[in-house]
C-alpha cells in the first residue's frame, strides 16, 4: 500500500471545516403550497358523526373521545384521531366531512423521536399548525355528497283544501332507495329520537328493498310506524349532518316508505311475535299512543293486557285529534289492529274515575300503566266567551273526526298556534271558511311544526302574529261572533324563559266572525287519583313527574305519555309506554330488562 | 296603621290569610294533584310572609322604583270562584287576581300618605305584590297557554 493510500482518508477532514453543501433544515425556509395537502386540522364545527373514519380507505382514523367533551343532541362527543403511519393524505375525509369542519393545513414537516405522537386528534391536540390557514379544503362546487333531499309528491294547496284526501303521497321505491342512499349512517340522529329508534339500520334495508327486515327493527322500539311515518315530530331530522350543508335526510318519509310497503296481514309473520303468557296482568289507562305501545311491549313479554278507554275506540289524539289528511284513518288502524292482535283486551267507552274506581283497577291488576294524555281544552277565561259562537278546536277536530259538521261557518277566527290550532285553521279551509289565526307570539314562537304552519298559509289561512284577544262580544247578527283583541309587544323574560307578549291597550282592533275556535291549550283530567295518594305521587301543575321506568311512589303505577312528559309528541308518548313496559316486567318478574 | 312595624304586621297577616286560604281549599278537593298544588300555593305564601318577618329584622324591600313586568293577564280574565271542584287554570286565576288585589291596595295607601318614610314602605310593598302576580301571570302563560 503506497503512503498517498495511506493518509488519503485524512483529506477529508479538511472538509469537515468547509461550509457545508446541504441545508441543515431545508423545510423550515420552504413553506407547502397554498393548497397542498399536509396535516389534518379539525374546527369546533365538528360534531364527530364519524363519517371521516368510515370513508378512510386506509384505517387511518379512529373516533375517540375527548376530555371534557360530552355526547350531547346532535354530537356523538368522539373526534376523529389520526394515525399518520397510516395516512396517505388522499383528503377523502376533507371532502366527504358532513360540517366542513375537517381540512388540511400547508404544514408538512413534523420532527419528533416520540413514534406515539404521529397519533393525534386533529383540533383538540395543541398542535403547531392549528393556526394555519392555507391548505387543502374542500372547494365549493365538489361534492362527495347529495344534498339535495328527494322530494315526496303531494297533493297541490288547491287539491288538499278540497277535501280530506292525505297530502303527502308517498314515495316510489326508486324514489326511496335515492334519499335512503343520501345517509352517510352515521346514527347522529339516534340519541335524539325520543325512542331511539335505529335509524341508518332502517334506512340501510330501504336502500336494499329488504323492507321484512326493516319492519323487524322500526317494532323493536316503535309499534306506531305507519303512523309515526306520517305524524312524527321528527326530532331526529333536526340534528342529522346531512342537515349541515343541504336538506336532512327524510327520515320520517323512509320509515313510511318501509310501512307502506308491508301489508298488515304480513305482520305477524315477519315480525314472529309469540306470547306466552306469565299469568300476571296489567292494567292500562288509555288507549292512546302511550297506552297502546305499552300494551304492546307488555304483550309480548306475556302479560294479560287490559285497556280501559272512554272514547269508543282506540288511537287517543290521533285519532280524535290529528285529521285525516294528515293521518288517514286506515294507517292508525294498521297500526292499532296489529297490537290489538295479539291479544289486548280493550274496553272501550269506559272512563276510569267515572265507569270505574283507580282504586278498583290498582286492586285488580298487578300493575298500572297510565297515559290518560292532555284532552280539556283551556278555556280562553275572557269576558263573553260563553258566547255559543265560540268553540273549542278539540272540539271541532273530534267532530270532524267522528263524521260531524262541527258548523264552523264562513269566516273564523282560530286562537292559537299550536298543533290543534293549525289543524282546527287547515279544516276549517277544508269546510270551505276563510281563516284567520290569531296568535300572542311571534310566529317564529308558535309551537306547531314548521311544515304545517306553512302548509296552513299554503292553504290560506292568514296568520295574524301579536295579537291578544281580551274580550268576546255580540255581534249584530246573532250568528256571529266579535272579538276584540290588542297588539302585543314581545319583553324578554328575566329567567331566560320564552319572551312575553304584553298587551298594548292603545292598540285594540275588532273583527267579526262567524265562529272562534279557542285552542290556546290543554290540559289533563286525572282528579280520579284520590288525594290520599297525594304523598306517594309527585306532581308538577297538572302532570305526573314519574321517577326510573316511568314508576310512580306508588309502585304499582306507571305513567307516560302527554300526562307526564313536556314533550307532548306521539312518539315520547310510545317511548314512555315502552320504557314503562320494561319497567313493569323489572318490577314484576325482577328481571335486570325487559 | 302609623308605624313601619304596624304596617308590616298587617302585611304579614295578609300572606298568613292568604297561605290558610289554599291549604284550606286543599283539605276540600278531593284529587291528589289539585290537593298537591294548593298546598304549593299555600307554601309560596308561607314564603312571602317570611320574606317580610325578614324586613322586620332589617332586610330590604324591593326598591320602590325597580321595574316589575306587567304582563296584563290578570286584567283581562274574568273573575273565577274557588269551588272545591277548581281547575288549574282557574286556581291560578284566583291566586293571580288576588296578588293584583294587594298590589292596588298597597298602591293605593301609598298614594293616600303623605309620609315619605310609609310612602315608600307601601310602594315596596306593592312591588312586592307586582312580582308575585308576574309569578302566576308567568305560569299561567306556561301552563295554561302553551299553545298561544
Ligand atoms: C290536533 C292535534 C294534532 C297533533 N299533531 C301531532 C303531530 O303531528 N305529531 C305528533 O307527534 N303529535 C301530535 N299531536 C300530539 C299527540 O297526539 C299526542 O302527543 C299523543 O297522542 C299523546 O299520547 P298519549 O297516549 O299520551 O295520550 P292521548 O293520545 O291523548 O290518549 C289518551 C287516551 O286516554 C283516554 N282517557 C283519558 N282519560 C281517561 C280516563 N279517565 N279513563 C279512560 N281513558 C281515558 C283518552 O280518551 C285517550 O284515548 C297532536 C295532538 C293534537 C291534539
Ligand atoms: S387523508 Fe385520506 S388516508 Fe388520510 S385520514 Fe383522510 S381519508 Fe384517511
Ligand atoms: S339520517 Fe342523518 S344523522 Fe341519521 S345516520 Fe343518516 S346521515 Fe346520519
């Protein structure tokens, strides 16, 4: 080996005081590219409905929860965590992301020896490049998703006011399967139905025409399908993501397109109801939804099932109250034939209290179940209501429902905004009278569902916001009525409660009517509770306020629906009636659930 | 009625006859929940009363001048009669009529002294009887007219 070959290695070192070629932290000095896609960045926005993760080819995301973020209505309380040994920033969960929240900063050197910390969650971990603003986002006019809700067809304003045909038509399978297809089946919407019904399961045997199954799952929480598929507050549709960028999804229209679709003979069948009787009975007051999704659930459980209602048939306020254009009678009845086939005992026109002691059927049975709901309407307690030309609105639903002319003539005056005052407006039109609704609040304030306070003015009735009525008169024609009502100026209320219209008497007006119809509320009869149970029952006002399970003090008896919750909705009333059904069989058999 | 204690003797007597008036309508009804609000009524006014034994050992009134909301319910309703077989609607009627009742007398013996100090003792006074009226006005708005 010659001597250069030798020392040769040692030239280099005189490099090593040179100044160097490469650049010591190259990225530092060269930012990404406005629209470049480098890490995840989450905004509050975000309601976790984990849409991200399912799209995610790469199993790159997980939703967690997070500290000190709680599940609430409309957000599940998980956010989604990154796993960046995973990810190949295809930004599939930036374009699909239901709130937008989700986006990509420019940022796309991250320089740690933790391994652990490429797993964060975007938006909540502190991370350096939360702040940025460039990036990648989804631009406006790319869509991974349809926002667009499939309409259902309906009768015209014209054709619904000529008479009680039901408006909404229904959808086509085709039509059913394009808006089933729209759900990202996050279940967002789950928690906020009152009976937490399993929406995207249901929704996912639309999209597959497997409506068998599909009735098997709307029973294992609602036996009032048909009738909630038409009538239902839709709570749900409030909080779904779909909500967030375009139309919710139809949830409500895909339950009836299940329903529709599977004849009541076919029930029994598919959904295998077997009873086998335990020997115990139970008694329920009222044949309303309540009343009737308990006997139901307790049926199956095995309970004989007795219902004591004063009316002369089954269905409560939907069917003395809600019309039939909006629920034809046929599609309560499915619903109602189904339970009463299974063995209920109903004993109709029998009004407990009147026909019957509580203390009598609290002796008989070996629990109680109560769902009595809310049917003695307020009285409007202003001079002259006696008036004869003043009617009550449950009144005139009841006999519009029943086959009668209620006799509301040509021009009416309806007071109120709720759903019996809508109602009592819309049939009013359908009876061929002009109508005007006098309301103390703001329309934006009128407790009826949106959708009919615009299919009222669809229709034309006119809503008259801010107006008090203060007093009923005679009018000159005996068959007429007049009412003077005054402006009302909204005042915010102090306890953070809804604001308070207050009457402004330099503003009176008078009208004349042909009839009123009074429906500002209502309230419920149970003075048949004898005052000796007044320390083992608890009430607030003219409701019960049931303790786990819907059980009273006294142990034996069980409340639900309308008489008990605020919520006052067909569907918390076949929640409670099922919650109690399982309360009851707890109590009874002592079983941990139902 | 020339002394502060004096006056506050008889409005604490109104808030006792007030209190027996409905736990005395409670032993006459017959049903578990009207027995059960009655007996509420009577303790809020079990508790108005203790509000003022507390101004007789120095605590304030509400300041004569401070806005109590007026939401005219009261006016406008007719006059009900408390039978054994009352309604909610009816009761709150009655108890909300009843605190207007006291609100105008307490207004009205203000208007007819000239002393600032019993002035302003009886228009305290009245406030007091406003914001019980607002009470029932506000849950007759809630209870009664839910839906208007
Ligand atoms: C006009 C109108 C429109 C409505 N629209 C809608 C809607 O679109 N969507 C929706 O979700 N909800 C709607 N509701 C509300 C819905 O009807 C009620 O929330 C639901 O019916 C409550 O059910 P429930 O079982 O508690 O009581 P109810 O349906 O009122 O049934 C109670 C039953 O108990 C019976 N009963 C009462 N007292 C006695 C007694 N002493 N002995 C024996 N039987 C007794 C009654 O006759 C009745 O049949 C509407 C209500 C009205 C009035
Ligand atoms: S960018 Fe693509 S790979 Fe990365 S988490 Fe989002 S969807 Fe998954
Ligand atoms: S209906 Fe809406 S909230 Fe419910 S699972 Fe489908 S997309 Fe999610």
């Amino acid at each position: 080996m010659s001597l250069k070959d030798l020392i040769s290695p040692f030239y280099v070192w005189q490099r090593a005081f040179e100044k160097p070629y490469t650049q010591k932290r190259p990225i530092e000095d060269r930012p990404g590219a406005p629209r470049y896609r480098g890490f995840h960045m989450n905004s509050e926005e975000c309601i976790g409905c984990g849409t991200c993760e399912s799209i995610c080819q790469n199993h790159a995301i997980d939703m967690v929860p997070v500290e000190g973020l709680e599940q609430r209505a409309g957000d599940s309380g998980l956010r989604p965590r990154f796993d960046y040994g995973r990810c190949c920033w295809c930004a599939l969960c930036v374009d699909i992301c239901t709130t937008r929240s989700l986006h990509l900063s420019n940022h796309y050197a991250w320089v740690t020896e933790d391994p652990d910390a490429f797993h964060f969650t975007a938006g909540t971990d502190a991370m350096p490049w939360n702040q940025n603003s460039l990036g990648y986002r989804r631009d406006d006019d790319y869509h991974l998703l349809v926002h667009d809700r499939v309409e259902m067809q309906a009768l015209s304003a014209e054709e619904s006011v000529a008479g009680f045909d039901e408006v909404m038509r229904g959808y086509t399978e085709e039509e059913a399967v394009l808006e089933a297809d729209r759900c990202v089946e996050c279940g967002i919407c789950v928690a906020t139905c009152p009976a937490h019904m399993a929406i995207p399961d249901y929704i996912r045997t639309v999209r597959k025409g497997d409506y068998e199954a599909g009735l098997r799952l709307l029973y294992e929480t609602n036996p009032f399908s048909s009738t909630c598929g038409r009538i239902c507050t839709h709570r749900c549709e409030t909080v779904c993501v779909m909500g967030y960028q375009g139309d919710p999804i139809a949830i409500r229209w895909l339950k009836r397109a299940i329903v529709d679709r599977v004849p009541q003979e076919k029930y029994r069948e598919i959904l295998g109801d077997e009873v086998e009787e335990n020997g115990k009975t139970v008694g329920v007051i009222g044949a309303g939804p309540g009343g009737m999704s308990a006997a139901y659930y307790l049926r199956r459980q095995g309970y004989a099932v007795t219902v004591y209602e004063a009316q002369a048939r089954a269905g409560g306020m939907l069917r003395y109250g809600v019309p039939s254009y909006r629920l034809p009678d046929n599609q309560l009845d499915k619903d109602l034939e189904y339970i009463r086939s299974l063995g209920v005992e109903m004993r109709f026109n029998t009004q407990v209290g009147r026909d019957i002691p509580f203390t009598q059927l609290l002796d008989e049975h070996d629990a109680l179940f109560l769902a009595v709901g809310l049917n003695q309407p307020s009285a409007l307690r202003i001079a002259g209501e006696e008036h004869p030309r003043v009617l009550s609105g449950l009144r005139v639903l009841d006999d519009v429902a029943s086959g009668k002319d209620p006799g509301v003539g040509k021009r009416v005056a309806v007071i109120g905004g709720g759903n019996v005052a809508m109602d009592a407006a819309r049939v009013s039109r359908r009876l061929g009278a002009e109508v005007d609704v006098l309301y103390r609040r703001r329309i934006e304030d009128m407790p009826a569902d949106p959708e009919e306070i615009r299919e009222s003015q669809a229709e034309g009735c006119t809503l008259v916001p801010q107006a008090i009525p203060v007093e009923i008169r005679n009018a000159s024609d005996s068959n007429q009525v007049t009412i003077v009502w005054g402006e009302a100026e909204m005042v915010a209320d102090d306890k953070g409660g809804r604001p308070r219209p207050v009457l402004q008497e330099d503003r009176m007006h008078e009208e004349t009517y042909d009839c009123i119809i009074a429906a500002i509320g209502q309230g419920g009869q149970i003075d048949f509770i004898p005052a000796e149970f007044r320390d083992r029952i608890e009430f607030k006002w003219n409701k019960f306020v049931p303790g786990d399970y819907q059980q009273t003090g006294l142990e034996k008896l069980f409340v639900g629906g309308d008489i008990a919750n605020s919520r006052a909705d067909a569907i918390s009333a076949i929640e409670d009636g099922h919650h109690a059904a399982r309360g009851i069989h707890r109590f009874l058999s002592g079983a941990l659930d139902g | 009625m020339n002394t502060v204690e004096e006056i506050l003797d008889f409005a604490i007597d109104r808030e006792q006859q007030a209190a027996d008036f409905y736990s005395n309508l409670a032993e006459r009804v017959s049903s578990a929940w009207m027995k059960d609000m009655l007996l509420g009524f009577s303790k809020e006014e079990m508790r108005h009363k203790g509000k003022l034994k507390s101004v007789k050992l120095g605590d304030k009134l509400l300041n004569a001048d401070q806005h109590v909301q007026d939401l005219k319910i009261a006016d406008y309703t007719v006059d009900v009669e408390p039978a054994e077989d009352i309604s909610l609607q009816d009761a709150l009627i009655v108890a909300m009529k009843r605190e207007k009742a006291a609100y105008r007398l307490y207004s009205d013996m203000a208007a007819n002294i000239d002393d600032p100090e019993l002035k302003s003792l009886f228009l305290g006074l009245a406030q007091e009887e406003a914001k019980h009226k607002l009470y029932f006005e506000v849950q007759y708005d809630e209870q009664i007219m839910r839906d208007n």
